[in-house]
C-alpha cells in the first residue's frame, strides 16, 4: 500500500501587522535558533483556513463548532417538525447531544439565574465546552430527536438509540473535521484524529515589535469652546515579518475520517480529492484577521514548494535556524529565505534517500525567488491545486 502525505511550504511576507496577538495585545513572537522571531499560532491561521472552506465548498460538506449546538440542533428538529414549540426543541436537542456523545447539555447556571431574576424566559441549553459536528451528523441526530417527541421517557435511555446517535455522530464527518480532528472531552469513542498538521509560522529573521501611538478626532468637538486635545488616544503594537509557513496532511488519515464520502453519486476518491484541494488553496490564500482593518496587510505567499512522500512529513524550518539578515544596502529578507530554502531541500533529501519518487510544485512571485524554480514544477495555484488532486487520485487507485 502506498502511503500519501503532502507537505505545503510557504514564504509570505506581511507588512506592518498584528495578525495574532497575545493577552496584552502584543504580536506573538517564540525564540528560535537563539533570536526572537514573529510567530502566528497555528490555530489562527487553521480557523483562517476553515473560514476559506465556505468559499469552495457545499455546506453540506462542513461542520460547525459551537457551544450552541442544542440551538443548532433544535432550528433542524423545527424544519422537521414545525409543529413543536422551541423550549420542547431545545429540550430533545440537548438530550440527543447528551447521547451521541455523553457531555451534558443544560442552561448555563449564570444565565439561568440572570434570566430568572429578570422575569425572563430560561435559556437556552448549551455545550459546557466547543462541539464540533457536521451538517450530515446534525441532520441524522435531529431525526433521531423527532422521534423521540412523544416517546416514554425511556426513549433516551434505550441501548439501541444511544448507539444509534453515537453511530451517527461519529460516521460521515465533514471536510473541516477529518482534516482538523475533534475532541470530546465525555466520550473520547467519538473523537476524530486530525489529519492535518499546521506548524506555527515563524519569521525567518530577528524580529523586535514596534508600537504605534495614534489619537483619534471628536467630530462633534466645538472648536471654540472645547479643549484642543484629541478625542482618544492609545497605542497597538506591530511588526513586519517574512514567514515560514507549513503544514503537512496524513492522505490516508483524511481518506479514513471520510469514510466512505458525503455523497453517494460520485467515485470514492472525489471527497478526498476535493479535501485536499480545498486545504491547499485555502491554507495558502488565507490570512488571519487580527487588526486586519486597522494595517490592511493584505498578501499572499511569495513562493510556494508542495511535495506528495510515501514517508512521514519534514519540515524545513531548520533552513533558518541562522536567522536570515537583510543586506546594508538593499534590504529585504525574501531573496536570502529562498535561496536558504532551495539549498536546504535537496540537502535533507539526499540525506535521509527521500527525494526519489516525491511528486514536487513550485508557484513563486517574482526575481527574489529564482533560486526556488528548480524545485519542481512551476505552475500557477489554480492549476498547481488540481495537479496535487489527480496526483491524490492516482495514489488512492494504487491503495
């Protein structure tokens, strides 16, 4: 058997910016190779990447991941059964949840208490943490719930429908789950391994955060009477980096947590294939949106190196482990990156006998990544997306 796994490798270099910033509103940095670098955490850009899933992909193929879900749940039972009151949808809600995956679903104490002292109505029952459930999973749980309407209270203590729910949560996950994985802390029998793996990018240089002093106008201030001082002042706090960014994704992995697919009308390699498209072109196109409004750093990747192996994923971050320095005269860090890069990667492949038979695409911008372009093939992303696809398909026609 064949095994699958791709490697994405990205350089993106992003101007003055926040994008992911800690308790104190301070960009994220980490130590590496002795110096302190700009870092974005993982999980900003795989929730940037699954929020790009909307644009590609049929609702039905997607989950949600929500404390709510006994709300989401019940506005299905009520498209099943309109004829049932909302306390009664929430209440089948929570108790088909509590089921399928044995966390208890009730209204949160704070809540409760909040809305009894007001006169108001009890709240809604809620996930005492973030549940992540497919559409198809949603859909099949609220089947089971309408049945249950009218039932002896026994109907949610029965065997058979406690493992039916428990069936149904855990088959037909969708794309954002068997990619990024789930985890549910009161019954651990339904949790999905990610098979998507996303480093945190770091700078491939010395960063220091600057910090931006900016005051703010009040429009309605009578210039003769009022004071001259502004309406607001504050500070935010800022850098600009030249990224590594990878991400690597277990094929076979993903391939499982599909299952047999979401839709019965297609071949059993489609789903795959349109998950790993999908991952690809939303990872690399993506971008977190911490202060977005206030630097508009929009940018895309400057150079891009994805490889499909047969042996577990290597990332080469270890190329800037000596960090990258701009040079007196002309500045920038992207040239020295890739040309860091494109001499590490044949140096670990030679190394470790892994370069034979490792299927490899080059996108890159510009003059600065020249030394990038003997890599592989250089396609543009579209084309370069659905060359990874039928490559997927070919290796699962060989599985």
């Amino acid at each position: 058997m064949t095994r699958t796994i791709l490697e994405v490798h990205a350089l993106q270099t992003v101007p003055p910016s926040c994008l992911n910033r800690d308790d104190t509103g301070t960009p994220k940095t980490a130590v590496y190779g002795g110096v302190r670098r700009a870092r974005v955490s993982s999980q900003a850009w795989k929730r940037a990447t699954r929020r790009g899933f909307h644009d590609l992909l049929d609702p039905s193929e997607l989950g949600v991941r929500t404390r709510r879900v006994a709300e989401l749940l019940a506005e299905r039972i009520g498209r099943l059964d309109g004829a049932i009151e909302q306390a009664e949808a929430w209440e089948l809600a929570a108790q088909t949840v509590q089921i399928a995956t044995g966390s208890k679903i009730e209204a949160p104490k704070r809540k409760a208490e909040t809305a009894k002292g007001n006169g108001g109505a009890e709240p809604a029952p809620e996930s005492k943490y973030l549940m992540f459930l497919s559409a198809h999973q949603l859909d099949g749980l609220a089947e089971i719930a309408v049945k249950g309407r009218g039932a002896s209270k026994e109907y949610f203590k029965d065997k058979a429908i406690k493992d039916e729910a428990k069936r149904i949560a855990n088959s037909r996950h969708s794309v954002d789950i068997a990619l990024f994985g789930r985890m549910v802390a009161d019954g651990a029998d339904i949790n999905v391994d990610a098979a998507a793996q996303v480093a945190h990018a770091i700078s491939v240089h010395r960063v220091e955060n600057e910090s931006d002093y900016f005051t703010a106008v009040d429009d309605y201030k009578n210039r003769e009477s009022d004071d001259l001082g502004a309406g607001m002042i504050g500070t935010v706090e800022f850098n600009s980096a030249t990224l590594y960014r990878f991400a690597a994704v277990d094929v076979d992995l993903l391939r499982r947590n599909l299952g047999k697919g979401l839709r019965k009308d297609e071949p059993v390699t489609e789903p795959v294939r349109r998950a790993i498209e999908a991952f690809v072109e939303c990872f690399l196109t993506s971008l977190p949106t911490g202060k977005i409004n206030t630097f508009g750093n929009h940018t895309r990747p400057d150079a891009v190196v994805v490889k499909v192996r047969s042996s577990r994923p290597i990332s080469f971050v270890a190329a800037f482990e000596e960090p990258c320095r701009a040079e007196p005269e002309t500045g920038g860090h992207l040239r020295q990156a890739s040309e860091a890069l494109a001499s590490y990667i044949p140096d670990v492949e030679r190394a470790y006998g892994v370069a034979e038979n490792t299927p490899t695409w080059v996108l890159r911008v510009g003059k600065n990544t020249e030394a990038l372009s003997g890599l592989g093939t250089e396609l543009p992303l579209q084309e370069m997306v659905a060359a990874i696809g039928a490559e997927v398909v070919r290796r699962q026609g060989e599985a």
